[in-house]
C-alpha cells in the first residue's frame, strides 16, 4: 500500500506542478472539470451507493454548472482592478458559509445525521456546496498570474496544498507518535488532539518558508491565515469521513491507486481553498 501511495504521487506531483505554474489560466479551469467531474461521481454513492441514476444525475448536474461557469466566466477575465467577478466572490462566500455549517455537523455528529441521513437533496447540495466552491477558489486564485508575475497565481495555488500537505503529514506522525486523546471519534476514530497540534506546528514551517521568500509580509497575518487554512483542511477531511460513515465507503473510489478516490485526495482542499481565497481577498486585495 505504502508502495502504491508514493509511486502514484510521485506521478501526480509534477502533473500538479505543470498545471498550477504553466497552464494558463482558462485552460486549468478547463482541465479541472473532468478531475471535479470524477469527485461528484464519487460524491454521488455518499447519495446512495446503490443507485446509479441518482449517482450519475449529480455528476451530470454538476458538470454542467461547471462548464457553464467556465463559458460565462472565463478565467482571464475574472480580475478587474483589484476586484473579483461579484459571482465568483459570491460562490466562494457561500462555500465558506457552507463550511461553518459543515463544521457544526461534524461537531454534532451522529445526532446531525438524523437531518440529512434520508435526504438525496441534502446530499446532493452539500455535494455542490463541497465541490464548485472549491472549483471556483482555485481558478479565482490561478487567474491572478499576470505578463509582470506569471507564476504569482500558481504560488498562491502552491501555499494552499503546501498548508494541507504539512497539516495532514504534521497529523499523521504526530497521532502515531503522541495520539492518545481522540479528536471526533464518532466521525474518525484514528484522528486525535495531539495528531491536530502536530500538524498545526508542522504548517509553521510554511509560514517560515514564506517570510523567507518575502520577509516584507506581516507574520502574525501570515501565521493567523495559515493555521485558519489549516483548521479548515483538517475539517474537510473529517467532513468527508462524516459521509462516509453514513454511506458506510471506506474509500470514495480507486481511481488513485494507494490513495483512494479522487475525494479521498482533495476533502481537505474542498475547505482550505475557499476559505483562503476569501481572507487572502478581504486581506490582501
């Protein structure tokens, strides 16, 4: 297994590093559809594993607002003066909202699933609320490449999955080294408190990292913004086990070998990208 898991990232990693740094902007969102396309398939058996029509309609549904997101709204004109195309900035607010609730439920957990458990409605807006908002964030983010900074984008792209990476990596040594007190054993009874802090420290390394680059930026925001990027990763991984649980899936899917479904890859990015674009917009704009 461990084998399988790093010959497939080993694969992965400079796909995902010549798409976030030399594709350019609007063919990214392009080629971010089939990959999003492939999660709401997956997304569609937390519905009902069962059922095909229902798992192939959400894929259906959502691939379609996707494509109809990128033919409205091309991604080389998302940008103007400073100011993000109103509907994108309104989608990523509601996936943030989205994620505060999401949040609550994992809290709540397994009372919470008596109000969505039955309903194919619920689970398929949660669903959307998961999946286009994420969609939306990293193109909003990749689109801010410019002629003078053509790799700006990609580097803001980059930070975010370094932030998840270092929280899921600081997680897993320090739960298997120190775990002794569970974090939501209801939802994932591997994870616990110390795991967490591990992995919040680990993310400080990014934030070193970056004051090296650019020693100008103002470290307690730096610090303040990653580890709210890396709460929220660490709650859209236990968002998705949440559904999981109920679907009783061990794995969303097998596309990735040693890793899983293509869900099982980005649930804590689902959270961290819209919630990073939001701040960096409102911080750094």
């Amino acid at each position: 297994m461990l084998k399988q898991r790093i010959i497939t990232a080993l694969c992965l990693i400079p796909l995902v590093l010549v798409g976030i740094f030399w594709v350019p902007s609007v063919y990214f969102a392009w080629c971010l559809v089939p990959i999003f396309a492939i999660a709401a398939k997956e997304w569609g058996c937390f519905i009902d594993k069962e059922c095909n029509i229902t798992q192939w309609s959400f894929t259906i549904t959502v691939t379609v607002l996707l494509i109809a997101i990128n033919v409205l709204f091309p991604a080389d004109s998302l940008w103007f003066k400073g100011h993000l195309q109103p509907m994108f900035l309104a989608i990523i607010s509601i996936g943030v909202v989205w994620w505060v609730v999401s949040t609550l439920l994992v809290f709540s957990f397994p009372k919470s699933a008596a109000l969505w458990r039955n309903s194919h409605m619920l689970k398929s807006m949660f669903g959307q609320l998961t999946l286009i908002p994420c969609f939306v964030s990293l193109i909003t983010l990749k689109s801010l490449s410019s002629q003078a900074d053509p790799y700006f984008g990609g580097i803001l792209v980059l930070i975010v999955m370094l932030i998840v990476w270092a929280t899921d990596t600081g997680a897993y040594f320090a739960g298997r080294t120190l775990g002794k007190h569970k974090l939501m054993p209801n939802v994932s009874p591997a994870k616990t408190l110390e795991g967490l802090a591990g992995g919040l420290l680990t993310t400080l390394l990014i934030v070193a990292g970056v004051m090296y680059v650019s020693p100008q930026q103002e470290l307690g925001l730096l610090v303040v913004v990653t580890l709210i990027t890396a709460l929220a990763s660490a709650f859209g991984d236990l968002s998705e086990s949440m559904f999981k649980r109920v679907a009783v899936i061990k794995d969303s899917g097998t596309i990735l070998p040693g890793h899983g479904g293509i869900l099982d890859r980005i649930d804590s990015l689902t959270a961290a990208f819209p919630v990073f674009t939001l701040i960096y917009i409102a911080m750094w704009m």
